[in-house]
C-alpha cells in the first residue's frame, strides 16, 4: 500500500463518520460536508491504486531482458 490509498481510505472512513453523524444531528451541511469527503478519498484511493499498478508494471519492465 502507498500513501494515497492509506490517506484516501483514511478520508473515506472520515468521511463516513461525518455523514452519519450529520444525519444523527439532522444537519444538511455536516451530511454534505462527510459526503464530499468520502468521495475526495475514494478519489484518493483510486489514485494510488493506479500509482501501485503502475509501479508494478515499470517493475516487470525492468525485469525483462
């Protein structure tokens, strides 16, 4: 795992947690705010996905002769 996918699930959880408990204390804007969150590090977490996969294909390059 590399940063982007700790601090994007990191985010995604934040955000989760933020959401509901906006909707615990019906708040329109704290469920909005935990929402946007959630998808800044679902976003995040893709990224980084991406950078591993990239890595992990530079690295079989690097291998062949």
């Amino acid at each position: 795992m590399n940063q982007n996918q700790v601090e994007g699930k990191l985010k995604d959880i934040g955000g989760k947690i933020q959401k509901e408990f906006g909707d615990a204390i019906d708040s329109p804007e704290q469920e909005a705010k935990g929402l946007a969150k959630q998808v800044e590090g679902k976003t995040q977490k893709k990224l980084g996905d991406t950078e591993e996969k990239l890595d992990e294909k530079l690295d079989e390059s690097a291998r062949r002769p």
